[in-house]
C-alpha cells in the first residue's frame, strides 16, 4: 500500500480512492471505506505456482500434510481406512520423505494396519508414493519389473520392491486407482478456493491442469462458482512429441475468471530422490548411481521445438526447472525461441530454482525469463539435512534457492507455494523469503542468508510479480486507483521484526466482495 495510505475505498468491483483514512472517508461518496485502523491492507495475494485443483481433491482424502513422524503417519492412514470400510483403495497424499530413513517408506508398514485394500499414498512434493503390498500385487511389480524411464521402484538387496515409487514409477500403481469423478474435481476447486481466500489469496495460476480438471475449471467458472481469477497451465504430455500443439491450442480458452493460456513443461524432478537434473553428478551417493546427474523428462531437441512451436502460437511455457541443468535447458529453449520468432509477450517462467549455475542468472532478465520461486523451501529442515545437503556438497548446497542474485541480476520474481506440496500462507512463506529461516525451527542457522529478499521486494514478487506471470498486472496486484478491488486485511501491521508469519488476514475482498471474514 502507498505510503501514508490507511484506508481504501472501493466502488463497485474496483478501487476508487486509496490514503489516509479520513480523507477516503471524507470523499469516497457512495463508496465504501475500508478502514485499516491499526492494521494493514495488501493487495490480494496471488500464487504464481500452485496446485489448488489437486490439493482441493486431496482435502477429501487421507491427509497426512502434518504429521512428521512414522508411527504418526502410520495411524493416520489407519484411522482414515477404519472411518472409510466401504472405499474400495485408500488414496491420500502429504506424507514426507524425511519421516523415513533414506527417505524410503515401506510397504510392511501399511501392510501391518491395511492389508485388504490397496493402499496409494502420494508424498507432499508429488514425486513418489508410498503403496502396500496389495497395490504392489496388482500392479504387477515384482523383482523382475524393471524401471520405467521416467522413474525409479525403491527395491531391496534382492531387487523385490520396498514399497516407495518414484516420479513415473508411481504411475504403475497409480493408474489403477479409480478415476476422479468430474463432481469430486469441482468440488474439490470450490474446497481450494475457500481455503485460499481464508489466507489472503485471491488468484492463482495452477501449474498442472489435466484435461478433467480444465473441464472442471470451465464448469464452475461458467456457473459463477470461481470467485477467484485462475490461469491454467494446460499439462504437457512428456510421453507425445509436437502433434499435441495443436491440441493444446484447441482447448486454450477463456471462461469467467479462468483463462488457460499457459503449457506446463516438467523437465526434471527433485534432489531428495535424485531427479533432479544436475551439470554435475551428485555426491556420496549411498547405493549404485544409474542416473549420476539426475534425470530429464523431455529430451533437449523436442524442447526446444515445443517451446518455439508453443511462443509462436501465443502460449506462455511455465517449466518446471529444480536442477540446474534442468534451468539452462529451460533458458537455451527460451533462446532457441526468440530467436526464430522475435520478442513475444509471452512471460515465460521458470519455476522452483533450486539450482542456478552462477553464469545462467544473468539471462533470465534479458530472455525476459521469470523466476518463478518457492521462497518456504529456503530453510535448513530435515529434507535439506538429511536427504539434499549431503549429495550436493558444500558448494552446491550453500548457493540453493539463489533468489538474491537473482533479484539482484534483474530477474522479475514471482512467488508461488506449490500447495500442496507446502503452505500456501502467504505470511509464512514471506516470513522464510526474509530471513531464510522457518519459525518451526527457532536457532537454526538460516540457509544461505545473501539469498534473502527484502519485505518490500518479497511482497512485490507475491502480488505484482504473480499477477505479472498470470497477465493480469494492469488490472491488479497493487492497490492503485482503477484497479480490480483485490484486497487483504491483516490483523496487525506486519513489520519483518514482529514475526510476518503470525500474521492472520482479517478479512479478503474480490472484486469488491468480501468472500471472507475472519
Ligand atoms: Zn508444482
């Protein structure tokens, strides 16, 4: 909010005075004054990578997103297949690789509380998933499975597998499970949304729509259901090479407050389980290396031709780029693009960054490269201890999550959670941009401190920078006059020294509606 502004005051669905409050009380006429007394008033939060129509399903199911411990989680599931005896599998999601020694949970310990129902757990980032015995059976896989290409079946010293799928290999199993219905997706949107707007976000761009949950989308968009503005990232099918651009183009539409424009390419996986894709192999590798610098999903030719294919038809291309090889694939893509078509608009973004080879920072500013980051996995936990800093190495490990170079290298910055994968409170994620700690975790030293953002900066890559990467800054992510009225009252007035991360929001406004008051 501009300096010296306390109150805004809204008429219709947009701003129409914002400064001190009795002056906007004075001269708003018929508009009304929200007064900030005491408070603050932000523009409303926007996520630039999150995936509300999944984590909106997930609501539903078995969630085990905070529960830290084995034997936690291992009751969880229990107590939810008790309450459920009808369901035919238990699916759920949100359990963390760092409950599990070496981050491998077992099929015995599902086996031991569900034994007559397959069991299909995804873990909180998404990348693998934790399955019985029962789901092993039906899928198939045994000692003699080999590996999909796209993935990795944890096994034992015999090659029987343990019980923990990887990326692609999830899918295995995955597959199988009964299909969500159409009714189970819009409700689950309808879930997300409600729960967003409780945190202060009032849009977002889901960065993995699938063709159901763009049908979905189009449905409770053209019922009015969708309150909050939704750019869909229409999923890219790494398995199919160019013939689905067309395809693509086909279902790029716009609905209500939902405009899918954007293709999500992911071109590599995470560091926990060695996906992520690597310019140099990882270190002290416990078991036998097959993949020593990681994996891509799209091999570099046929991205290079989806990217220019997909500039040149007006898409925006969202990557998903964790490693660093992953990061300058996405980078010498975008080149390959302007290149053969000119400059576009099409604000392509990288998303989560964990890795950045220092001399591939200074490009994002001139390629017009967003950085799509994730500033709530910048902290020393369990995940970076046990399962990230000991096979990056010291070097690696201390330049991760590099958003302070990047910032200072030019790059426009846009702040997503990646929910559910992590919160996607606002507050605690600016909380973690800041100081590079978590407040979970109090005396623990912060993960590369000259990586931090300062406030003014992180809120501007949470509002302006998001809206920026969903094309939607001329009509929001400020508090202007003229602009939409999304707004956030929070409950104090938030100083980077008084704990941003307690913050609590007050009330959110779309448009000039509540849609809700807390
Ligand atoms: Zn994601």
């Amino acid at each position: 909010m501009a300096a010296g502004a306390d109150a805004v005051a809204v008429a219709g669905d947009r701003i129409a005075l914002v400064g001190p409050t009795r002056d906007v009380v004075r001269n708003s006429g018929a508009a009304e004054p929200i007064d900030a007394d005491g408070a603050s008033v932000f523009a409303g939060f926007q996520d630039a990578h999150a995936h509300p129509s999944h984590a909106g399903v997930d609501l539903g199911r078995c969630t085990l997103d905070d529960i830290d411990d084995r034997s936690g989680l291992v009751a969880a599931v229990a107590d939810y297949a008790s309450r459920r005896p009808a369901e035919p599998w238990i699916l759920g999601s949100g359990w963390g690789m760092d409950a599990f020694p070496g981050g491998v949970a077992t099929a015995a310990e599902l086996d031991s509380v569900v034994s007559d129902r397959p069991v299909f757990l995804m873990n909180r980032d998404g990348h693998g998933a934790w399955v019985n015995s029962l789901a092993l059976e039906i899928a198939g896989i045994d000692a003699h499975t080999p590996d999909p290409p796209d993935g990795r079946i944890e096994r034992n010293a015999a090659g029987e597998p343990i019980g923990t799928l990887h990326e692609g290999a999830a899918d295995l199993v995955g597959r199988l499970a009964p299909p969500v219905s159409a009714a189970e997706r819009e409700a689950g949107i309808l879930r997300a949304q409600e729960y967003l707007f409780s945190l202060g976000v009032t849009g977002w761009q889901d960065a993995w729509v699938t063709r159901g949950d763009h049908e979905a989308y189009l449905a409770v968009a053209g019922r009015g259901e969708l309150v909050a503005h939704v750019t869909g990232a229409l999923w890219w099918d790494r398995g199919r090479g160019l013939d689905q651009v067309d395809e693509l183009v086909d279902r790029r539409t716009s609905r209500g407050r939902y405009t899918a424009r954007t293709v999500k390419i992911m071109l590599d996986g995470v560091c926990e389980n060695f996906t992520a894709a690597m310019l140099d192999p990882y270190v002290g590798r416990p078991r036998e290396a097959e993949h020593p610098t990681g994996l891509t999903f799209v091999d570099e030719p046929v991205l290079t031709a989806a990217v220019i294919e997909l500039d040149r038809a007006g898409f925006q291309v969202h990557f998903h780029a964790l490693g660093d090889r992953a990061v300058r694939m996405a980078l010498d893509a975008l080149a390959g693009a302007r290149t053969a078509n000119g400059p576009s608009n099409g604000r392509h973004h990288l998303a989560h960054l964990q890795l950045v080879d220092p001399t591939d920072v200074a490009l994002f500013a001139p390629l017009g490269a967003v950085a799509n980051i994730q500033p709530l996995w910048a902290h020393e936990d369990g995940y970076q201890r046990d399962l990230t800093i000991p096979y990056l190495g010291p070097e690696r490990s201390a330049r991760q999550y590099p958003f302070g170079e990047l910032h200072r290298a030019g790059a426009r910055l846009a702040i997503g959670s990646d929910w559910s994968v992590s919160t996607p409170n606002p507050f605690e994620i600016l909380h973690v941009a800041v100081t590079r700690t978590h407040p979970d975790a109090p005396g623990v030293p912060p993960l590369g401190p000259d990586q931090a953002l300062s406030w003014d900066d992180a809120i501007e890559a949470a509002t302006l920078g998001a809206a920026y990467v969903c094309h939607r800054d001329t009509t929001s992510g400020t508090i202007e006059i003229g602009k939409d009225a999304d707004l956030v009252v929070a409950d104090r007035n938030v100083r980077v020294d008084d704990e941003p991360w307690a913050t609590r929001v007050v009330a959110t406004i779309v448009g000039g509606r509540v849609v809700h008051e807390g």
